[in-house]
C-alpha cells in the first residue's frame, strides 16, 4: 500500500496569499498518477488535478501542481475566499488506491 | 455531465448489512467504472472497491475484501454497495464516483472526477 502524508496539517493563510501544499508518498508514484480535491464542509471533495499536473475541467489556472515520483505539490497561486477548504492528494498508480489524511487551508 | 444520485441515510445494528444505490444520468453508464469511497473522522478518505459495468468485474481494496459487494444494474444504470457484519467503525459517510470515460481515456485514469452527495451509514446498537 502507497501511503500518502499531506503537510502541514493546517496552513493558516489571508486572501490573496499563496499557499503551497504537500504530499509524499511512501513509494514512488507510476507515471505520476496522482490527483488532488478539494472539500468544503458538507460536501463531496472536487477533483482540482489529475496526472499531478493538469488541471480538471473548470478549475480556474490559480490553481497549479506538479511534482513526480515521491513529492507532488498543490499550490494556490493567490487565495481567493472559496479556497478556504480542505484538500487531498489521491494516487492511482497502483492497484490499492489510496488518500492522503488532508491539508487544512483556513483563513487566518 | 455525470450526475449521481444516492440512498438515503441508513441506520444499522452491528452485525447487520447495508445496502447503497447510485444511479448514474446525463451519460452512458457502462463508459464508466463506478467507484464506492467511503469517509469518517477516525478514517479519513478510503477507497472500498470499484465495478466495471460492461462486464460486472469488480476490485476491492484488501480491508474490505470479504465484507463488501459492489454490483451494477445495467438495465437501471445504477450501482449499488453492500457492507456486511457492519460494526461501529464502519459508520461513515459512503459515496460513489467515477472517473473519466473509459472509450476516451482507457481504464488506467482511476482518479474520480463526479461523486455522488454521499449517504450517511450510522452503525450503532
């Protein structure tokens, strides 16, 4: 099993700051399957990018990942009010699928 | 666009079994495999399994293997999962989702691009 760690936890940050987010992975990645949602409370979590680096239909180009291998990074280019949310990084590159435990972006 | 649509809430005794349904509208349900993740506090994110529904073929995530059942109904365009011998650590938030087309980006894109709302499962005596 690929085991996802997300950092930091929580990541207290204004609007209009850019926040840039983790996730490592125990073992590498194949071919750089890995995705990142979003998730506000109540709600079913977004897909935000797929392929580590391309962006989902919709999700406004703030919005940027990259990485490969190991260490994939999110990063929100300048925060706007919706993008207080949690997020997580998901890797499909073997046959378990698994979920980092998530990145909390509040506004501080 | 995809849309799924789920049961509602269940509340279940431990030991006992729930069944969830997602129907699947606005595409052709068989160009999608249906994925059943699950959620809790203690938990977090867990993917449980997913159906091809061309062929009813299934894969299960090793924790679940033995308690869970993912089938689909072609001719309703719906999937369902079900969760036996449940116990107090399988209340959680239970959705479904699918991926990309299969007949646009093949069967390897197993991220999840539309979920459903999530059904509430509440196990407790």
């Amino acid at each position: 099993e690929i085991v996802l760690t997300q950092s930091p936890a929580t990541l207290s940050l204004s609007p209009r700051e850019r926040a840039t987010l983790s996730c490592r992975a125990s073992q590498s990645v194949n071919s750089s399957y890995l995705a990142w949602y979003q998730q506000k409370v109540g709600q079913a979590p977004r897909l935000l990018m797929y392929g580590a680096s391309t962006r989902a239909t919709g999700i406004p180009d703030r919005f940027s990942g990259s990485g490969s291998g190991t260490d994939f990074t999110l990063t929100i280019g300048r925060l706007e009010p919706e993008d207080f949310a949690v997020y997580y990084c998901q890797q499909y590159g073997s046959s378990l699928l698994t979920f980092g435990g998530g990145t909390t972006v509040e506004m501080k | 666009e995809v849309q799924l649509v789920q049961s509602g809430a269940e509340v279940k005794k431990p030991g006992a079994t729930v069944k969830i349904s997602c129907k699947l509208s606005g595409n052709t349900f068989t160009d999608f495999h249906m994925h059943w993740v699950r959620q809790s506090p203690g938990e977090g994110l867990a993917w449980m399994g997913l159906v091809d529904p061309i062929d009813g073929e299934t894969f299960y995530a090793d924790k679940f293997q033995g308690r869970v059942t993912i089938t689909a109904d072609t001719s309703a365009d719906t999937a369902y999962m079900e969760l036996s011998s449940l116990r107090s650590e399988d209340t959680a938030v239970y959705y479904c989702a699918t991926g990309p087309s299969l007949s646009t980006h093949g069967d390897l894109e197993l991220f999840f691009d539309c979920w459903g709302r999530g059904t509430l499962v509440t196990v407790s005596s």
